[in-house]
C-alpha cells in the first residue's frame, strides 16, 4: 500500500500546480435519437487518437468484436466510423481507432443501433465517429516500455501515418506488438478427503507474444451513399513459452521439468466495400477474405533430477498440430431511409469457410524415441457454406416512441471429413422485435427481443491435448449450434450535466446449449447440453463530480449480478454454465483532469467461474481485488507521457481443478489441485507523439 500511497501523493501535487489552467466542459448536444459531443467535451483529457476519444464517452464500454466468429454480421462490434462499419475482421477496433488522429474527429454520436444497419439491431448503444473532411497529413507514434518484477524491461512500438487530400483518404500502420510476461507460482496437489499433500511443483512461466502488424487502408468517401474503401493487413503472430518446474513428490527426491510451447499464427487479410445510390437510397457491397494457419508444437520434458546434478530426460510428451482456416465472403444491403413513413434494410450475405487440421500426438520415452498415441479426431477438413438473408423496417410511433423489428433467414451446410464423418444442412428464423422511447428529461428507455444462433468454431471439430494441464480436448463432428431467445432491457438518465447512469436487465432462454460432454473414450468434448437459461441485471454510472466541488473528476461505476442454469447429464444436477459466467463482478474508475496533467486508479474484482469437464471441475479466481493506476503528463500540445503501475495490490491468480473418478457422477472428488501464479506489480511509460497538420472545413 505505500506504492499507492506515494502515487497518489506525487499525482495530487502535480496536479495541484496545474488545476489554475483546467478546461471546462461542454455539455453534449442531444437530440431525439442520438447524444452528440464536440470536441470540446474531449478537449480536458487532450487525447491523442480516436481510441482515446471513444475511452471518455460517458456511459459508453468499446466492444471489440470477436474476429474468430465465422461471418461478417456476428463479428461486429459496436463503433462505426461517418456512419458505416469498418469492412475488416482482422484488425480490432482497437487498432482502427488507435491510428486516426483525434484531431480528425469533429463529433461523436451515440444511438441505439438500428441507425447503422442490422449488423447492429440489437444493440442498445453504437458509437458513430464523424471524421473531418480536413486535407493534409497526420501521424501517431507510440512508444511504450514496462519493467516486470524480474527486472526485464519489454519494449514496444506502434505509429500510423494518415494522408487526406479531398475526398480520398489513406492510412499506414505498423507495430512490433512486443508483450514478454514473466509468471512465478506454485502447484500443489492433495489427496481428499484426507487432504495430504501428494506433490509440490514450483513454477516460473515466461510468456513472449509477438503480434507485429503492417495494414493500409484507401477510402473515398464523396458522400453517405458514394463511398469506396479498401483495406488489407498481415500480422505473422507468435506465442513462446518456456515453464521451468520444480516438482517436490511427497516420497520421492525433486526433479526439474520443462514445458516449452512454440506456436506460429500468421494472419492476413484483404476487404473491402463500395456504396452506391439506388432507388431512393443506397446499396452497399462488402467482400472480405481472411486466411489464418496454425504451426504449433508443445513439448513437455520429464527428468530423473535437478539440473544443477545435470540430470537425464526420462520421458515426455510431444504435439504438432498444423492447420489452415480460411474465410471468404461477401454481403449486400440495400438501405433506404424513408419509405412511404419506413426506414428499410434488405441485405444477403454468403460465406465459405474452410479448416484442414492435423495432429499428431507422442509419448517419448527414455530413450527420447517417440511413440504415436491416437487421438479421437486428429486429422480432418471441415467445409461450411452459409447465407443468409435479412429484412428490418423500423417507423417512429410518435416524435420520442420508435418501433423496429425484423428476420433474418440463415442456412448452412456442413460436412466434416477426415478421421470423422459428419453431413448436415441447418436452417433458422431470426426474428428481432426492439422498442426505443427517448422523451425530454434525459431520459432514455429501450426494449429488445431476438433469436440468435451461434458460429460454431471449426476447432472444436479438432482433438489436442494440452500438455501443460496433463489433459486432452477431444473433438465432435456432430457439435450443433446453439439458438437463443434473448430479451434485454435499458433505462438510462442523464446526471450532473454530461453524466450518466444506465440499467440494463437481460434474459436468455438456450436450446441444445454448447459447453463440454463426457465422449464415449471418457474425453471431455465441446457437446450440446439441453436447455439452459441465464438472467442478468447491470448498471453503470458515469458521473462528472465538479458540480460538487471536485473540479476536474469523474468517476465511473459498474456492476453486474447474473445467473446461469443447464441440467449436468454427469452430475444429474443443476448447476452454472462453463466458461466465463461469474456471478458477479464490479469496477471502480476515478480520474482528474487538470491542465496538463491527468492521474487515476481502477480497482475491479469479480466472482470465480468454473469449467465443468468430464472428469475434472476447473475454477479460475482472483486472490482479492485487481487494481492499475496512471499519471499522465503532456508537456505540448502533441506529446503526452504516461506512467502507470499494473497489478497494483500484488494480486494473485488462482486456479482450483477437483478431479473425480471415473468423472463427475462420482459424488465426492478424490484429488484437489491448486494453481497460485502472480505476475506481481508492473511499472510502465509510455510516450505519445502525433505529427502533422490539416486544414479544411469539417464533414457534416
């Protein structure tokens, strides 16, 4: 607690000499569909990039997307840029917004998301960037370095390049997307119910991530409905790890082992889309092609001693999966915005999805000679054609009462070839249904019904093991999509000027749920359970406090309690469903603003969550609350310097796997493994530079 202390010491001084030259805001337009806030809302926190201007939204939580959902629609996240999405899967919104210069931006708007198309129907809140239409050339350059508590320092580096002349706009970037992490812990395993210690392994993980990048992009956005964009990126991943273990047995002498990982992942990516007028309003045409591979290889290294006696391998484990996934696509939609009193949305879109996966799984032996060991499904090729057709019209009831509603009809086929053979063809309904009432006062309310269905991933075709939990992951031909009701609720209401507080209620109801059945070879295998159901409630309060005397901070507030439910076919009880379902969760964001310097802290903390496999229930939780802290200081207009802690409370991640036997219809575990690991506290810099100017009149 000293480091906090002395943090937030040097930050109140520094802020103290500063606060004379703070900027006051300028509260947010709002007209009956949309909050709109001009650069001078923004300016106190001089932000560099357009990432950084999203960050301060009031109310407002960036969703990145997920770029491994199969399709362009289900990928979407919750920004658009003058208006239309950024046609890539690929590259995060992350990255899109860190290279646009904050200066570029001239308004952000923030509306329910049928104002941007169907890929954003459901959702409550879509941030649209309106960008300038400023000729001239801008950069970024970020530089960034972070001490980890071994003493080694990482270094990363990251800048894009923007050329604006008229209605033609180009963009460069590139990074080194260089993240070492070094882990230190201890595994211990004990017998139940006696709860005598069977083996301690002390452990030190090293991690190195390299995701460098190089992308462009070319638009010419003459007007909403004359637009041409391109847009491409290469990223060659790679994922390193190297774990050195010390496992004490209860009888026996200690031994050294080692698990190394090595695995290549290079992305790349070409898309891009045109808009045209067409009859009263505007058809758009997206075309995207995603290529991704897989080159991974695991070892684990058994010895007979510590290396300090240089010792002998004994045995092991080997893996080498190789694969190719590959994504094509492409989509049109007609828009028109009034038509005889409707706003109307035809769109299609159709896919091909290809995956060819090989594994190969050994046990080495003594000698280091290598015996093949069978895994259910190692080698196979899965092939998906999907389309889907959609239709969304949406009215005003009254000036502040709309109504939208839609379906949406998706069929696929399937065939999985290879070790297993599998053929389906699947054809679903969406309907949506969404009631959107924004009277005067601030307040905002929103109601939405839809269906969904879920991408499968491809992988979950595939059998691996995981050589570093001493497991395997089989795979299910049969594996079928889940489908579900889902029903939201939102309730917003502005406060203390440019503040916020929001409720969001939520029910799903899910049929054939995906989560992790028991194979016949007693594997664990991602399967379909029967219906489960999950109820969530969730506020967020954003609240500037200078009307109360706190000139210059603003805290944010968020918290969410939720419940999931499925019937286990193992247990035969009810219980959560797998995967990252905590019960709980909240957050705690405090920032001042004041001239040029800026500090805050984030504390968070949530609720264990549980994977329940065949054999094994693996629970994942924080030995307490997770905290960061900042102090920024920009000594010009274009450069900004930051220092910031990572990890501030010394936080430990924990890890609980109760085994049973033969799985978990046993009704008491007979093994108890406890996983402690702690990065401990980071210290990072990182310095911000933007180059350039423009001038012109701004895009309306």
């Amino acid at each position: 607690m000293r480091l906090v202390t002395v943090f937030i010491a040097v930050a109140e001084l520094a802020a103290a000499a500063a606060s004379s030259g703070a900027q006051a805001q300028q509260p947010p337009a709002r007209s009956n569909r949309v909050i709109a806030y001009e650069p001078a809302f923004f300016a106190p926190y001089a932000p560099r990039t357009a990432l950084d201007v999203v960050s301060r939204v009031p109310g407002f939580t960036l969703e990145t997307g997920n770029a491994d959902v199969r399709g362009f629609a289900g990928a979407a996240g919750n920004v658009v840029i003058n208006g239309s999405r950024p046609s890539s899967k690929a590259e995060g919104l992350q990255t899109v917004l860190s290279r646009i210069p904050a200066s570029s931006v001239v308004r952000v708007e923030v509306g329910p998301g049928d104002l941007y198309g169907s890929d954003y129907s459901a959702k409550s809140q879509v941030l649209n960037l309106i960008l300038s239409a400023t000729g001239g050339t801008e950069a970024n350059l970020t530089l960034g370095a972070k001490r980890l508590y071994s003493g080694y320092i990482n270094t990363d580096a990251s800048g894009s390049v923007q050329w604006k002349r008229g209605p033609s706009t180009i963009n460069l970037s590139a990074g080194t997307g260089r993240d070492r992490q070094i882990e230190e812990g201890h595994d211990y395993i004990d017998a139940l119910p006696s709860g005598s210690r069977l083996e301690t392994r002390r452990k030190v993980n090293t991690y190195f991530t390299k995701d460098p990048y190089l992308s462009g992009s070319w638009a010419i956005e003459r007007a909403q409905d004359r637009a041409f964009r391109l847009n491409v990126r290469w990223q060659p991943s790679t994922f390193d790890l190297e774990q050195r273990n010390r496992v004490t047995p209860a009888l026996g002498a200690p031994h050294d082992d080692s698990l190394y990982q090595r695995y290549r992942t290079p992305v790349f990516e070409i898309g891009g889309d045109v808009t045209r007028p067409l009859a009263g309003g505007a058809i758009k045409l997206v075309a995207l092609a995603t290529r991704r591979k897989r080159d991974n290889f695991d070892a684990y290294v058994a010895r007979n001693d510590v290396l300090a006696n240089t010792p002998s391998v004994v045995g092991g484990f080997e893996q080498l999966q190789k694969a190719s996934l590959a994504e094509t696509l492409a989509k049109v939609s007609w828009t028109r915005s009034n038509l005889a009193g409707f706003s109307v949305e035809l769109g299609g879109e159709a896919a091909l999805n290809k995956l060819d996966n090989s594994t190969r799984f050994a046990i080495v032996d003594e000698n280091g000679l290598r015996v093949p060991i069978p895994l259910p499904i190692s080698d196979a090729q899965v092939e998906e054609k999907r389309g889907e057709l959609t239709l969304n019209v949406g009215r005003y009831l009254a000036p502040a009462l709309r109504i939208d509603g839609g379906v949406a009809y998706e069929f696929s086929r399937l065939q999985v070839m290879g070790d297993a053979e599998a053929r389906r063809s699947l054809q679903f309904l969406k309907p949506t249904l969404s009631l959107d009432w924004r009277p005067k006062g601030g307040w905002h309310a929103r109601v939405s019904a839809r269906r969904t269905v879920a991408q499968l991933n491809f992988y979950d075709f595939i059998s691996v093991a995981e050589l570093s939990t001493d497991r395997v992951n089989a795979g299910n031909a049969n594996l079928l999509p889940q489908r579900t009701w889902e029903f939201r609720g939102t309730l917003e209401k502005t406060v203390l000027g440019e503040g916020l507080v929001k409720f969001d209620a939520g029910y799903d109801r899910v049929s054939k749920l995906q989560d992790l059945i028991l194979t016949a070879e007693g594997f664990s295998a991602p399967g379909n359970l029967g219906t489960g159901t999950r109820s969530f409630i969730a506020f967020e309060v954003d609240a500037p406090l200078g009307k109360l005397g706190l000139k210059g901070v603003r805290v944010r507030l968020n918290g969410q309690l939720q419940r999931t439910r499925v019937l286990d076919p193992i247990s035969g009880q009810e219980r959560r469903w797998s995967d990252f379902f905590p019960a709980w969760q909240w957050g705690v964001e405090v920032r001042r603003d004041a001239g040029p310097w800026s500090y805050g802290m984030t504390i968070n903390d949530r609720d264990r969550f549980t994977f329940f496999r065949a054999n094994e229930a693996d629970t994942n939780f924080n030995s307490g609350v997770y905290g960061t802290a900042f102090v920024e200081w920009r000594p010009a207009k274009r450069t900004s310097i930051t220092f910031d802690v990572d990890n501030l409370f010394d936080t430990r991640a924990q890890r609980e796997r109760l085994f049973f036997f033969p799985n978990r219809s046993a009704a008491m575990p007979f093994v108890r493994e406890l996983r402690v690991r702690n990065r401990h506290v980071t210290l990072g810099l990182t310095i911000k530079q933007t180059f350039g100017r423009s001038t012109s009149a701004p895009k309306s």
